[in-house]
C-alpha cells in the first residue's frame, strides 16, 4: 500500500471509488472541472451549430474522465467494491 502522504484521493467506504483527501487531491478535481469549462468555451468559439457542439464535446469530456480515471488510480488509494470497511484482499 502506498504511504499516505504520497496519496491524493482515498477509497469510499461504500461503493466503489476515490474521493479527495488532500489539496492535491482537490486541485486535481478543480482541474478537472475547469478543462471541461475551458474546452466547452474554446470549441463553442469553434462550432457555430448545437450538433457539431455536440459531437466534439462528448470525446473531449470522455478523455478528459479518462486522465481523471488514470489520474486517481495512480494517486489514490487501491479501489475496491465495498459495503463499510474496505475488505480488499491485497492491500
């Protein structure tokens, strides 16, 4: 198991997932959501009609979830379904 202070986001306790423990953490999600805002701004500029809006965003967001996924499985803790205290087999 990674020691705590190199981790940014810890596991929830129910489900599956990560949520932020740490600024990093934070600042990650922050840039995020801030990506998503840029890009919608930049390829509105771009695409004058709604459906082409469409079809570039919806990539543009699924990649940018993709380097969050890739992001919190590098810094956070080892992901595991769970229903209260984590029962992972290999932590």
């Amino acid at each position: 198991m990674k020691e705590s202070k190199d981790i940014w986001f810890k596991r929830k306790i129910y489900g599956w997932g990560w949520y932020p423990c740490c600024l990093n953490g934070w600042m990650a999600i922050l840039g995020f959501f801030i990506a998503i805002v840029l890009s919608s701004a930049i390829i509105s500029n771009y695409m004058p009609d709604e459906e082409s809006f469409v079809m570039l965003f919806i990539p543009v967001v699924m990649i940018l979830a993709v380097i969050m996924l890739i992001v919190c499985l590098l810094r956070g803790e080892k992901p595991c379904w769970s229903w209260g205290k984590c029962q992972c087999k290999n932590d």
